[in-house]
C-alpha cells in the first residue's frame, strides 16, 4: 500500500520474540523493505525477556489464584461504532475496571512495570490515536485484543501486521471460525491470564471490557462468564465504513510487514463490516434475557446519561447514581471534542447497501445525506 511508513511504536511492539517469530514464519516473513521496522520489533522485545521472567517468578502464582466471581460487563460493536466512547463513559463509573493502555502494551510484565517504567513509557506514547485524534495516557481503556496481541499470536490485531491475510485473522480471533480446539484453549488460556492480571491489579473490582471482536465471539464468552452482561452499540453502517477504511488507511501503514492496495483495505473493511454485524444478529439470541441492553450511537451522542440509565436498569447494574457523578464530569471535560467528518460518496452507498442490507432493514439507517441518496442510488 502506497503511503507513509510513519515511525510510531508498532502496537504489538513487546509480544514475546517466540511470538513474532511464529507470526513471521506464518506469514512467510516480512517483505525487504520492511526488515527495519521487524529490527524495531525485535531489539526491545528480546531486551524486556528479563522483566517477562521475572513476573513469572514473582507473580505467576498469584494470578493463577484469581478468581474472577464478578462477571465482566462487555462493550460490543463494530469498531469505529462508539464502542471506544461508550467504553470511556462506563470507565467513569468507580465499581470498574479495565484493561489499561500500560496493561495491554506490555501483558507479560506490567505487574512487574508498574511505577518507573509506565512513567516512562507516558512519556513516549504519542498524545492522540491517529485514526481519530483522541487523546492516548497509559491509564486509558482499550480493548483486551491488544493485550492478546502483546502476549500471543492468538489476536485478530495480528491482520495489522499482516493485512494481506486480514479475513483469515479476523476468521479466526474475532468469529472463532476454523479454530482448532487446541488453539480454541490457547486463545482461552491466553484471555483469562490477561483478565485474571488485569483484576488482581485492580484489586478484584469489576471488569468492564470492550473489544469489537468480542461481537463475534458471543457464545464463547458466554462459556466462559454465564452471567456477564453485554451492551451492544450500533451506528450508521455507512458512516462505519468509512471511518474503518480511514481507520485502516491510518494504522495499517505503521504496522504492515506486507505491502498490500487501498482497495484490497477497502474490501477488508467491508468484510470486517459485513461479518461483525451478521454474526450478531446471529447470535444475540443466545444472550439470556436481562443480559443484554442495546444502544444507538446517535441516541447516546444526543442523551448519554438518558440512554445509559436505561442501559443499567435493563442490566440490573447497580450503582447508577454514583456512576453518573463521574459520567457529567468527564462529559463536560470532553465537550468540545470534534469527530472526524466524512464524505459519503455514491460509490460506498452502492457498496454498504450490496453487502450488509441485512443491517440497514434491521436498524432501519438511511445515507447520512437523507432517503433521496439511497433511492437514487438503489434505482441505478
């Protein structure tokens, strides 16, 4: 893919080296243009080995001990929904915990990390996320894949690195699809070791927890946490696809190991669309009754505390009024924050109304220029 390779710490930097070493051999190496940045990967990597020891040693034995007896509360969306906005307001509530921006960087060791080196690491961290210029602090929720990404090969995350081969990643590690079951319990494995650290570090609180390809995985998690509860976050499919192609076309570039066309990350971001919400519609049946609160993006972004007061009594989450203190505070902090704006041009409304009509009947969305594009368009 055309494009700058802009020098920003690769986001699965600190997976082990045996990690990275499986990856590349999996993925037939990195093309030659691109060895500097695996020497980018390596070097820090090898060098943290004493510090992955050392937790080991010191606290292996206690997070095996860790029971997590609070079932997690699960975000669910297609990225670039809100599930990231809706993921900061939950976080502003006291009963919870997260997975960390310094927990997901470096898994293996953050126990051991704690105090200098996440100083030093806030340091280094860029102050905004590229595809959206939100702010970025060492302290800040993010999703749990990036942890998986940082401690195993078992994280759809790894399609950044390799792109070419995005569906077979987003195939296996967002909707479980051609997993054997031997690495169905390494991903397992890997999962609970991260939530199992992250609620030791939190001193047992509650996790909250948002991945985008927890949407596809549903029933394994299910498996795993009977009586966790979910609030899914939908948004206009038209919009989503274009802020995943932006999304993409920002992040692929610093991350890819392969070169690969804009319009092969196109399809990849309609794929990764297409499938998120046909396997949600697909499994949100399976979700008892009570353990699931539905959300619109634009409904949250008009009345956030409205719509997330329903969210916790359909949940039967406690704990509202505490929460909301702490919601107002970080929604008047946050007030003059400016989303990205998109063009929705007749070529993607043509491409998002081919590939997930499924979802523009069931939510019922229109192109965002209002019913008179979608008609004049479907007519051709």
């Amino acid at each position: 893919m055309p494009g700058k390779d802009k020098v920003l710490p690769h986001s699965s930097t600190m997976a082990p080296p045996g990690t990275w070493l499986r990856l590349l051999w999996e993925n037939g190496g990195a093309s030659p243009a691109y060895w500097g940045k695996v020497a980018r990967i390596l070097i820090p990597t090898t060098l943290a080995a004493p510090l992955r020891i050392v937790e080991r040693l010191r606290w292996g034995g206690a997070v095996a001990r860790v029971e997590i007896d609070k079932p997690p509360v699960f975000v669910l969306g297609v990225a670039r929904s809100g599930t990231t906005h809706l993921l900061n307001l939950m976080s502003q509530d006291p009963q919870y915990a997260w997975i960390s921006t310094f927990h997901a960087a470096v898994p293996t060791f953050f126990l051991t990390g704690r105090g200098r080196l996440k100083r030093l690491m806030d340091g280094f961290a860029p102050a905004t996320r590229p595809m959206d210029n939100m702010k970025v602090s060492m302290d800040m929720p993010v999703e749990e894949d990036l942890a998986i990404a940082n401690a195993s090969p078992f994280s759809s995350l790894h399609a950044l690195s390799f792109p070419q081969r995005g569906e077979w990643y987003f195939n296996r590690y967002c909707f479980m699809r051609g997993l054997s079951a031997r690495d169905l319990k390494r991903w397992e494995r890997v999962y609970m070791e991260v939530l199992r650290k992250a609620t030791l570090d939190a001193g047992g609180r509650r996790l909250v927890l948002k991945s985008p390809a927890n949407t596809g995985r549903i029933p394994h998690l299910l498996r795993l946490f009977p009586d966790a509860r979910f609030i899914h976050i939908v948004r206009n499919p038209y919009v989503v696809y274009e802020s995943l192609v932006h999304m993409f076309r920002s992040v692929i570039p610093m991350h890819q190991l392969h070169s690969i066309t804009e319009k092969a990350l196109d399809d990849l971001a309609l794929f990764l669309l297409r499938e998120t919400l046909q396997q949600y519609l697909k499994d949100r049946a399976s979700i008892p009754k009570g353990q699931l609160a539905e959300l619109r993006f634009e409904d949250l972004e008009r009345s956030p505390l409205s719509e997330l007061e329903t969210a916790y009594t359909t949940l039967n989450l406690p704990g509202w009024e505490a929460a909301r203190v702490g919601i107002e505070s970080y929604l008047g902090g946050i007030a003059g924050y400016q989303k990205n704006r998109y063009a929705i041009d007749p070529c993607t409304v043509g491409r998002v109304q081919r590939e997930c009509r499924f979802a523009l009947d069931t939510w019922e969305y229109l192109p965002p220029d209002g019913p008179s594009a979608a008609v004049s368009w479907a007519s051709r």
